[in-house]
C-alpha cells in the first residue's frame, strides 16, 4: 500500500495468500459473511540500519564484483525462513563452499545479506547508492528470494549476450537439475543496480508450496528441507565461480 503526499491515509492491512484462501472457502459457505479486523500494527519512526556483507576477494581482478545475496528482514507472523533466510544463508554457504573448495576466485565474490526488502527496499536502494565506491565494478548480481526450495535455474534480467553465454554453460548445471536459465525478473533487492544495466539473476525454484507459507505464520524452519536449501546454494556458488573465473 502506498499513498501520494496529498491523498488522506486509510487503515490498510495485507492478506496472506493463506488467509485468503480461507476467508474464499468460507464464503463459498456464506455469502453474507462479514469478517471483524482489529488492526495494532503502527508505523513506528525510522532507524538507522545495515546491510551486512562478506566477501572472498578475487585475486585477479579485485575491483570487479559477483553479487550474490537474500534480504534479512521478514514478516513478523512467522520468522521469515523462506523468505528469505533460506536467501541470506545460501549467501554465506557459497562463500563458505568456496573457501572450503580451496578456490581463489578471479573476481571478487561478496555475499550481501539486504535491509528492509518487505517495507522500502532501503537496503537495496541504499547498496544501489553506495556501489560505485573505490572504483569497484558489479559484473552480475545473484539474489536467492523465493523461498528454501530445490532449484531449478535461474531467470535473467540481461540482455541476449549474456543470456546466450549462460545457456553455454547450461551442461554444468544438468546434474543438479538445475540448468534452466530463462528471461525473467531477478530479484527487487537487487533491481535497482540491475535497472543501471547490471545482469541480475534470480534462483529458480520449486516454488509451488511457496504460497502455503510466504508472509504468514507458517513460514517457519521446519518448512524448509535442508537438502533442497543446500542445492540452491550449490548452484549458486557454481554460477558464482563461472562468472567469476569467465566473466559475462
Ligand atoms: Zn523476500
């Protein structure tokens, strides 16, 4: 819900697909149902926050950057571990993954764990701000957002070279089921870097039981399977290092 300046604010209130789902199958039931909603939630004054960041510096070519992260805030019905921990905690494992393998990557990899995703997308926005710093350069941007499940590619905002580039590379991924690389949207932490021209890549997901928990009280750890989750990080650190030793 958003206002222009001058337009009076109403109370508003967000239905999760879960509650509508119900509050539809009720009225299949009773079509003169009426519903009773207390409303407690404010919007409290603004605080300073952070994005938080790794990273495993490129040996090669420092400056140049491969993005890869999630957004830490969530609902707070549940405790936000599709959406998106599932994204945050990807982000370390590839590092984690990367350091465990021995690799000295080309470029620098850098896990970004994103601010305020669900209410502004300052997190984003403020990274958008900040990366031009120290002459640094992003080569591509990789965010994991649609919940903890088993991947299966990911979608591209980028333009036909790229496209064509990555589906190259596409055998790689085969073996992990994961090799479908398809235009699409990317992700909204990153979508502000990547309207600048940045290639964004969005983790394709299993996501049919996505909705059964996205910004509800169901979204809760013992909904994501661990396997699944740890593929997605897999796949992530493997384009992570294609990019990184390839470049785009
Ligand atoms: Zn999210």
């Amino acid at each position: 819900m958003g206002y222009a300046d001058s337009v009076r604010k109403i109370p508003a209130a967000a239905v999760s697909t879960v509650g509508a789902d119900m509050l539809s199958r009720l009225l299949r039931v009773d079509s003169g149902l009426t519903i009773r909603l207390r409303l407690s939630a404010r919007t409290l004054p603004d605080i300073r926050s952070a994005n938080v960041l790794g990273e495993i510096r490129g040996w090669e070519k420092p400056e140049e950057i491969v993005l890869v992260g999630g957004h830490l805030d969530s609902w707070d019905k549940g405790t936000g571990a599709h959406d998106d921990a599932s994204g945050c905690v990807q982000a370390i494992e590839v590092l984690h993954l990367v350091k465990r393998l021995g690799i000295r990557p080309r470029r620098t990899i850098r896990a970004v764990m994103f601010m305020n995703e669900e209410n502004g997308m300052r997190g984003g926005l403020g990274y958008a701000q900040d990366s031009n710093r120290a002459g640094e350069t992003h080569v591509a941007l990789i965010e994991s957002d649609r919940g903890g499940f088993a991947p299966r590619g990911f979608t591209l905002d980028a333009d036909s070279l790229v496209l064509q580039k990555v589906r190259s590379w596409e055998p790689l991924f085969e073996p992990l089921n994961a090799g479908r690389f398809v235009r699409g949207y990317s992700g909204v932490d990153i979508s502000s870097m990547v309207k600048k021209g940045v290639p964004g890549f969005g983790l394709l997901v299993e996501a049919h039981r996505y909705f059964d928990y996205h910004h509800s009280a169901n979204d809760t750890i013992d909904k994501v399977n661990p396997r699944e989750l740890e593929i997605g990080a897999v796949v992530e650190a493997l384009l992570c290092l294609l990019i990184s030793e390839r470049g785009l």
